[in-house]
C-alpha cells in the first residue's frame, strides 16, 4: 500500500482528514491512498513563482533541454516499476502500460533535442532575424520576441494517460523557462507520484521548478494570476469552467483546454476489401476501440464506411472483437484489453453505450463480458466491446447520439455514406471539432478533397493508405512534433506541435527601434 505525497516549496508534504483512495480497478483492491487537504496552495504558487522561474530563466534553451534529458532517463530507470503501477492503477496491459510511460519519456527527449537546437539562448525570435522595416527612413524597423512569462504554469490532467500527461506538458513548460505545478487525476495518481519521485530524486531540476499535488487540487485554480497560465485536459464541462472563470478572465490568464472529442474515421469509396488499406483501417479502428479500454481522448469513436463495404468491415471487427482476451492485465499476460478505471467511469460508459442502442442498431456487447481471464467472481470495473451501426445517421435521434455523446470506453459506431466528400465531411463535421480524424484511402484525388474539407474542423489529421500501413501507429498516438488539440469541443486548444508548444508560455513582444541595434541585441543569447 502506498501513501502519495505533494511535492510542494520542494518539500513531501501531506494533508489532513480522511485519504482518497485509490483503488485497483481489475481487483477493487485499495493500492494507494492520498489526502492533499490543508495544504497551501498559495504558498506553492508564490515558491514556483519565486524560486522556480528566475532559476528557469537564467537558463539557455540548450540547458533547460539539458534538464529534459536527465527526465527522460530517469524515468527509463525505473521503467518496469513504472509499467507495473501503470498496470494496477489504471487496469493497464504491459502494451498500454508502455503507451503511456513511454511516451512520457519520448516526448521529453523530443523536447530535450529542441532545446538543444535552440542552443545558447533565453528568447526567440520571429522569422529570421532580420527586422522588419517600418518607415520611409530604413533605420526604424520591429522585431517579435518571446520570452518566458513570469508566472507559474498550473497543469491539470486527466485520469487515462498519468505519465505522458504530466511529461507532455512539463516538457515544453520547463523548456520555455516556466516552473510547473503539476496535478494527475487523483483515482490513477500512482505512476504520476512515482515518476515525480524519480524526477526530484534525479537532482535534475532547479528548486521551485516543479510541484506536485497528489490528489485533489484544492483552491489551486483560485489562486492564479496575471503570469500564470493554466493547461487543463479533461472533461469539457470543466474545461468551459475554467475558461470562463472570472478572475481568470480578469487577469488574462492564458487557459488551455484539450477536452472530449467525437474522432471520426473515413473509408475512401476506392478501398476494396482485403486490402492492404482496407487491413489498415480495421487494424486502426479496433485498437483504438480497445487500446487503454477506448480511454483515449484520440481514440475513433465514429466510422464512415462506404455503404457496399459496410458488412465486410462489421465482420472484420466482430472477427477481432471475438478473439479479445479481456480480464485483469496483473492475472494473466494474454489479456489484451483491461478494465476501465473506475466504477464511476463505468457508470458512465454504460449510461452511454445504453444510449447509443436506443438510437442505433447494435451489433456487439452487452456491458460486462460474459468471459474474463483471471478475473475474481464479479470483481473489477470491466466493459465488453461495443459496436453500433447508425443506418440512418442523419436521423435525429441517432444524430444527437452518435455525434454529440463521447462514450469514453470500448466502442465505436459505424455509418454508411455515399462515398462522397460532401456526405463524410458533413457527418464529421456533426462532431463539432475534433482532435483527430483519419482518411483511409489510395485515392489522390479523395485525400486531397477531404482535407482541404475537413481540416477547419480538427487538430490534426490522419491520412492511411497503402503506403503507410506498415509504418504509421494509427492516428491515436499523439507525437510532439505534430500538434495536439482541436477546435470547438474539443477544447480550441493546441499543445505540443514542436516549437509551437512554446507559445503558450511565452509573451510575445513586438519591438521597435533602430534597425542595426534591434538586429545586434536580439539576435542571439
Ligand atoms: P475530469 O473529471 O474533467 O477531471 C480532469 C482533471 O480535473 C482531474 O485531474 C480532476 O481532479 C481535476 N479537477 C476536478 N475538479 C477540479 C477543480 N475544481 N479544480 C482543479 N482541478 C479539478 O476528466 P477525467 O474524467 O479525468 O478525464 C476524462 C475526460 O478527459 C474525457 O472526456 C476525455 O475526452 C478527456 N481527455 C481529453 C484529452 C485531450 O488531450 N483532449 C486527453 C485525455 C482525456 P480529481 O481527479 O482530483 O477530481
């Protein structure tokens, strides 16, 4: 049993009262219990803000890039018994289990190799450091720079990725010179606590740099002002909150939010069944439908398949639906898909998946699976896989269903289309903005129409074809040098993308002056 602690002024600290607690979800046993009442907040804030930022920023580039590679080892040194408290707190199999705690030390080393890129230097500037010229006279000209806000970055994160979620947003706050309090969701905080402990331990990071709350945040958001900035990913519900939030908005604190996503995936009416395409997209769709039990924010929750193609794809997927290994990931290294990770998280996926059947046609699932490997009786929080078909997707019910209700579990609904660009960017567009969708197709033409059609309605997108199938993870892996956000509800945010991710925590500055002068002193460290 572990008791998790906040890493607070650079110090473990623990609350008061009664413990959260956190349970294994494949068991139901209690593995860890936490209790962040009492602490101060406010006083977390104002060390991270006095402390932590002048240290960050007397840093070049290249040396906070520096800090990030000191991370990212220490996390590949305790590796396995991070896989393994991925695995009894979250329900995780060992491949879930390295989604997530590899992918927390990939994305840092990918930013650790942009710092030192970026070399010798404590700001950025526009374009290619020339300034641009501004009068008639060629001597009076402006430049942009960026430099590190003064402030603190809050990072809220949600339950389903406790290791990248901290690393992806720790990675481009520490690199643009700003120190981080760090927040996991508090029902699977186990392998958040423990990486912390590695990265405090590591003697990589200046003091002040990062905080830790382990568990309920308290009135951290209360506590922020003009300097700070606030990356929040989960729900949207809250997401709105926050950014509507009044002090928030009062004092221009900058509030990221990545948050539900409807993900569609489309089938080209060119890919012909067996195809090396057509493999790929079966092959995508599912581990997204069962990957980390469909907890993903990326994960496809919609399919458009061309209408004479749809019972070869309900065959393929029902074909690997049934031979899914499902049960407790601890018990039996042959279970392929886990439980989800909690009963409250259940609840709601079931509310979902009963709404869905209401409104379409369902082809598989019916809650928990009738078989589980080394499961105990009727213990552990599990959900078979669920397929739904919408035959009529435009009708309203199954509109305001499919489209508009994330069911954040095992499932996804397939819809027949044309085969037309207008009909699949109409029904993706019914999403209302998406994080991710995905193109499956060998067709220039069909690529280059759904793009330029669907892109104002996501973050990213996916395009998987022949050409690709052996090499692309599917469109559910996120990777930092791509952006990661999506317009509408999924949250208008943008994290990562490189460079890019910088922006949120740096102010930038238009200057003005004589041009040789601005050339010479900004140009360079
Ligand atoms: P959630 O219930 O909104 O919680 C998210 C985080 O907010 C948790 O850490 C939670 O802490 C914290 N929180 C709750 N109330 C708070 C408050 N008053 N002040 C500060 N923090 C507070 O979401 P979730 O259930 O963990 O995550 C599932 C959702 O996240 C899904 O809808 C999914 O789509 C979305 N998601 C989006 C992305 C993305 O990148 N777009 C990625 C992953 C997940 P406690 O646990 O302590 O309550």
């Amino acid at each position: 049993m572990h008791e998790l602690h906040s890493y607070l002024q650079d110090t473990w600290v623990r609350g008061e009262g009664e413990p959260s607690r956190l349970l294994n979800p494949a068991t139901e046993e209690v593995i860890a219990t936490t209790v962040t009442r009492g602490l101060d907040m406010g006083a977390a804030l104002a060390h991270a803000r006095t402390v932590g930022g002048p240290a960050l920023r007397a840093m070049t580039f290249a040396e906070r890039g520096a800090i990030l590679r000191q991370l990212a080892e220490a996390i590949v040194d305790i590796r396995k018994e991070l896989l393994t408290l991925s695995t009894i707190n979250n329900g995780a199999t060992r491949s879930d289990s390295k989604f997530d705690v590899d992918g927390a030390s990939f994305t840092l080393q990918a930013y650790a190799e942009l710092g030192e890129e970026l070399g010798d230097r404590r700001w950025i500037v526009d374009g290619d450091g020339e300034a641009i010229e501004l009068a008639r006279s060629k001597r009076f000209a402006g430049m942009h720079i960026k430099t590190p806000r003064q402030g603190a970055a809050v990072h809220i994160n949600a339950f389903n990725f406790p290791a990248w979620g901290l690393a992806e947003k720790l990675a481009v706050a520490i690199l643009g010179g700003m120190p981080v309090v760090t927040k996991p969701a508090t029902s699977t905080a186990l392998t958040a606590w423990r990486m912390t402990q590695a990265f405090v331990d590591s003697g990589a990071l200046p003091p002040g740099a990062l905080s830790f709350v382990a568990g309920s945040a308290g009135d951290l958001v209360d506590q922020l002002r003009f300097g700070d900035v606030l990356a929040f990913t989960g729900s949207s519900g809250l997401g709105c909150r926050f950014k509507g939030a009044g002090h928030l908005v009062a004092a221009g604190v900058p509030v990221n939010v990545e948050a539900d996503s409807l993900n569609a995936a489309v089938i080209g009416p060119d890919v012909e069944e067996g195809s090396d395409t057509f493999e790929m997209a079966v092959r995508d769709i599912f581990r997204d439908m069962t990957q980390k039990t469909g907890q993903k924010c990326t994960a496809i929750r919609r399919v458009m398949v061309p209408e004479d193609l749809i019972d070869n794809v309900v065959e393929a997927l029902l074909d690997q639906a049934d031979r899914l290994k499902i049960g407790d990931p601890s018990a039996d290294d042959n279970v392929r898909m886990g439980p989800v990770v909690n009963a409250a998280q259940r609840e709601d996926v079931l509310e979902g998946l009963g709404k869905l059947a209401e409104a379409t046609e369902k082809l598989r699932g019916n809650g928990r699976p009738g078989t589980l490997h080394g499961v105990d009786g009727d213990k552990g929080y599990f959900v078979d896989v669920h397929l739904f078909k919408a035959a009529d997707p435009a009708a309203s019910l199954a509109a305001d269903i499919v489209h508009d209700r994330e069911v954040f579990g095992p499932a996804a609904t397939l819809l027949p289309y044309d085969g037309s660009v207008d009909q699949a960017t109409a029904l993706l567009a019914r999403g209302a903005g998406g994080l991710v969708g995905s193109v499956y197709t060998d067709d220039r033409r069909f690529s280059r129409d759904m793009i330029l059609s669907a892109a104002p309605y996501h973050g990213r997108l996916f395009l998987g074809s022949k050409k690709v199938a052996e090499s692309a993870p599917g469109p559910g892996t996120v990777l930092p040098q791509m952006v990661h956000g999506g317009p509408g509800r999924a949250g208008a945010g943008e994290e990562l993308g490189g460079i890019r991710g910088l922006d949120f925590y740096l102010q930038r500055t238009a200057v003005q002056g004589y041009k040789p002068l601005l050339e010479k002193i900004l140009d360079g460290a």
